[in-house]
C-alpha cells in the first residue's frame, strides 16, 4: 500500500546554505563551476585537502544549516562551523570552514554588562562598609585601605574604565570618595597590632602596582622599521594594548604588539542593549593608510556583526593588509561596502582606505591593527604620539 503521509516541511535554507551544500556535494570537477572564484584564488587541490579534513571531522555530510553562531556543517560524527557568501545567481564567491570541530554552546540568559557591573560594585560597596568603615583600630583600617586600593589600580589601571557608561564611572570614584572619608574616624581609633593585615593590604597594593606598570611598560623588543602614521582622526581611546593582562591579543604570535581603537561617545564605547551600529561613536569613521605600501589582501563583503554577538566569520572581517617591504601592517574590521584599494594597489600613507566597521571576531565597532614581520609582532610605534601604547590610553590625534 502506497504511504500518503505528506513529508515533512523543512525550513527554507538560506542561500549561502544552500550553496554550500551544493558545493560540499558536488564532485570536484564541479567546483570551477559552482565557485569559480573561491577555486581559482584557493585552488583545486588545496580545496580538496580542506574538504577532506572537514569529512576527517564530521564524517559525511548530512546538512548545512543556519545558528546564531554561523553556518553549521553537520555529519555523522559532529559538526564545523563555516561561513560562506553567494551572488545572485547563486555562485559561492567566498568560504571558509573552521578547522575545529563545533560544539553548540549552552544559551544562558546573562544579565547586561551594565548590570554586571552594577551588582559587582555592589559587592564591593559593602565590603567598603564593612571593613573600612568598621575597622575597630588604626593599624586594621591602613590594611584594609591597602587591599581596596589595590582593587582601584587593577579596576583604573587594567580595566579600561572609559569605555564604561559615565554613570557606571562616576559611582565608582564615588565610592573611592567614600573609602578616603573613612578617615574621619583615625583619631578616636585605637593603634592596634594588626600588623599582618597591614602587611597583606600593603602587599596586595603593591603587587597590583607592580603588574599594572609592568604591563603598560612592556615592549616585545621587536621594532618596526619606522614609525607609522595614526590611521585614524580626532580621540581615540585603546581598549586593547600593552602586556599580557592588558590585551588579549599577546597569546597570538604575530598579533602580540596589536591595538584595538573605539572612540569615545557621552556614554563612552558602551550603549544601550540593542543599539543599532551608528550608536557607537567609532562606526564609520575614516581609516587611513598608516605607511606607503602595496595591498597584498583585501576584503569588503563581509557583513557587520550585531553588536554583542560574534557569527563565525574570516576573523578580520573586511581588511586591508599592506607589505612596506619590512613588514605587513594588517588594519581590520571595516565597513562593509567602504574599502577603497583593491590587491595589488600600491597606497601612500595619509590616504583612505575605509572606515571602521564591525565585521570578522569583535563585539562592538573598533579599528584593529598590527604589524607583523615573518609571522612575530612588533611593537606599534605612531609618529606625534608619544609615550607607550595600553589599555586605558587615549590618543588625540
């Protein structure tokens, strides 16, 4: 008997699925035709060994499909990301599939960075309280001004507090006020003999001393060849930069002397959860070439990312990379649709070559840029600005 159980509908794919899985399917031969590009700029061969390592991974190819973090590749033995983008007419024109395999993430509902921060403080308010204000002699409210001391440099000197709401800013030098005027109660205090705790406090402020320098002080004693030029106008402020605790970049080899840039709004970098990209004060504005050099990469169809939210894509988003013939200055994360060299060009420095977007690895729109020379970072030098570049620095340029 003939089975008339209707099938089940399946969700419409997206084209870049679709086209993938297409690709993916396809046999070899197929691939100049299905993607003409992406074969001729990656090659026949070097495609074959990628999509064989990605059925090493997953096993065989079951479904593309759509999720918050990118396109999934599924099979029988797991799933990879991979990001993808097609033409009208449904040409794959870009790809690139993730060399791990992808496990979904557990959706957790999280409170807003705000209000992170907001019961984080609150914590530290009444430990101010029950401490400093409570302190019963001299020598234990000396310890404890030491140990909340130390919590401001780590807070002030490896945090970026600029990029942080005003309001956020003003409530925790508030509270710095109101630790200092703990000191109303010294004269009817007695002197006492805490002189561990005082020791500990001491010690906790001088460690945080000392890292924060450390880490605003550190080079990678690997010069370039010249200073650059800034790449971008008017105040700038470093979320990203200097040693290990200040800026995530140092575990990458040839990104360890990279900066990330925001420009500052009223709020600072941060807005109001759900806010389009034209609410960040950095989204838009021009980036120009920081040195003379020919364009050896560049990229300008990767679409923005929300802000908050990383979907898998090339990690650089839109880019421009540019040889000096000492070494490659990689400037990342544009706008899409703004790139005005193409591969090949040669540029001088001072002129544009897009503006500040927020595509590729980031959360929020920002100008990532660093040199490399032989695969090693250098430290970043910029002529007119003096002194080191960190996290917590502002330019005005």
């Amino acid at each position: 008997m003939r089975d008339l159980t209707p099938e089940p509908q399946l969700p419409a794919q997206l084209p870049e699925a679709q086209a993938l899985s297409r690709f993916l399917t396809a046999d070899p031969d197929e691939w100049p035709r299905l993607a003409p590009r992406v074969t001729e700029e990656v090659g026949t061969d070097a495609l074959e060994r990628i999509v064989r390592a990605t059925t090493a991974r997953i096993g065989e190819l079951r479904t593309v499909t759509d999720s918050p973090d990118g396109l999934i590749l599924s099979g029988s033995n797991g799933q990879v990301r991979a990001w993808a983008q097609t033409a009208p007419d449904g040409e794959l024109t870009a790809l690139r599939i993730e060399g791990a395999r992808y496990t979904a993430p557990r959706r957790r509902r999280r409170l807003p960075a705000p209000l992170a921060w907001w019961g984080y403080l609150t914590l530290v308010t009444l430990w101010n309280v029950l401490t400093v204000w409570t302190a019963t002699d001299r020598t234990a409210w000396l310890g404890d001004m030491g140990s909340l001391a130390a919590f401001y440099v780590l807070v002030e000197g490896a945090g970026a507090p600029a990029q942080q709401p005003r309001l956020l800013r003003r409530t925790v030098e508030a509270a710095a006020v109101a630790a200092v005027a703990s000191a109303c109660r010294l004269p009817g205090l007695p002197t006492g003999h805490g002189i561990l705790r005082l020791v500990g406090g001491a010690a906790l402020l001088a460690g945080a001393v000392w890292l924060v320098a450390a880490a605003r002080r550190h080079r990678w004693k690997a010069p370039l060849s010249q200073p650059l030029a800034f790449p971008l106008e008017g105040t700038w402020y470093v979320v990203q930069g200097g040693g290990r605790i200040l800026n995530h970049h140092a575990r990458v080899p040839e990104q360890r002397g990279a900066l990330d840039l925001v420009a500052l709004g009223s709020r600072g970098t941060r807005t109001r959860p759900g806010s389009d990209l034209p609410a960040y004060a950095a989204y838009g504005r021009p980036v120009r070439s920081p040195c003379d050099g020919r364009v050896i990469s560049a990229a300008d169809t990767v679409q923005d990312q929300q802000p908050g939210d990383i979907r898998y894509q090339p990690p650089y988003g839109n880019h421009v990379f540019l040889d000096t013939g000492r070494e490659i200055v990689k400037l990342a994360h544009l706008r899409p649709g703004s790139v005005t060299v193409a591969k090949g060009d040669v540029v001088r420095a001072g002129q544009l070559l897009g503006e500040v977007g927020n595509t590729g690895n980031t959360t929020e729109p920002h100008l990532h840029i660093h040199a490399e020379r032989d695969g090693i970072g250098l430290d970043l030098e910029f002529t007119g600005v003096p002194g080191r570049l960190h996290r917590g620095r502002t330019i005005r340029a």
